[in-house]
C-alpha cells in the first residue's frame, strides 16, 4: 500500500480535519484513525456530539473515493469535490469521551460515476459506535473510469 497523507485527498483543515491517519486502503474500501480533540467541532463537556461521527464517515468516504483518482493522476486531485446526502445514520453512544481513538472502516456499496453510496462504520476499542451511509456525486469534471 502507499502512503497516503489524508490532505491529500480532503479539503478539511484546522479544526474540521478530523482524521489524523489513513490505516488501510485499498480500491473501494479506507480505514482511518482519529484521536478526539477539545478542537474538534460539537464539543460538549469532556467529549464529542456523536453527530461528528457522520463527518467522520465523510472525510473516510471521500478518502476512499479519491484514492483512484490520487492513484490515476499522480498528485492532489483538483476539482471542487463531493455533494454528498446522509442516507442513514446510526449512533451507539451518547458522548464520545475525549482523547478517544476512533477507527472509521469506509467501504463503497454501489457506484455509477459519478453516484457513489458508501457506508462508514466508527468503531472505539473494537465496538461500534455509529454508522453512516452517505450518497455522494462528483462535482469535477475528472472521473475515476477516465
């Protein structure tokens, strides 16, 4: 696998770039790593609004998708990115505790480009937290089947 840096991929930065580290990915599926922060967005009290789990679910799907693109180009895909609808969202816990280590696993159900539905699952010490299913069309013009 190569090394990818997750700004290679995602626009976020500052506070709303919640994920620190790519683990795995492979074509149709990335796993990524976040550490929970007093920075991050819906912080209430000693955590996070499991509500942040959907743009967790997110930044790992746009990671996923992009990755062919990255692969296919050779650099940082220009182009205005993702529109992307919330088909479901599941959440297993009330508050996210702080420092908490989160792995969000993205895998791709369906994809006619440039429509991609993909689900996130969120997990924090090997249980699930949250799942999301998330509908997401290319706003660029560059396509992974070019």
């Amino acid at each position: 696998m190569a090394d990818i840096i997750p700004e290679q991929v995602i626009p976020h930065r500052g506070r709303m770039k919640l994920v620190d580290a790519v683990v795995d990915i492979e074509d149709g599926a990335a796993t990524t790593v976040s550490r929970v922060t007093d920075q991050w967005p819906l912080v209430e009290g000693d955590g996070v609004n499991p509500l942040v789990l959907i743009e967790l679910a997110a930044q790992t799907s746009a990671i996923t998708i992009g990755w062919p693109l990255l692969k296919k180009c050779g650099r940082a895909v220009q182009g205005r990115g993702l529109l992307v609808g919330i088909k479901s969202a599941v959440f297993d816990i009330q508050t996210i505790p702080m420092n908490s280590r989160i792995i969000t696993r993205a895998v791709v159900n369906f994809k006619m480009d440039p429509y991609t539905e993909i689900t996130g699952v969120s997990t924090l010490n090997g249980r699930r937290i949250g799942e999301v299913t998330l509908q997401t069309v290319r706003t660029d013009e560059e396509s992974a089947n070019d």
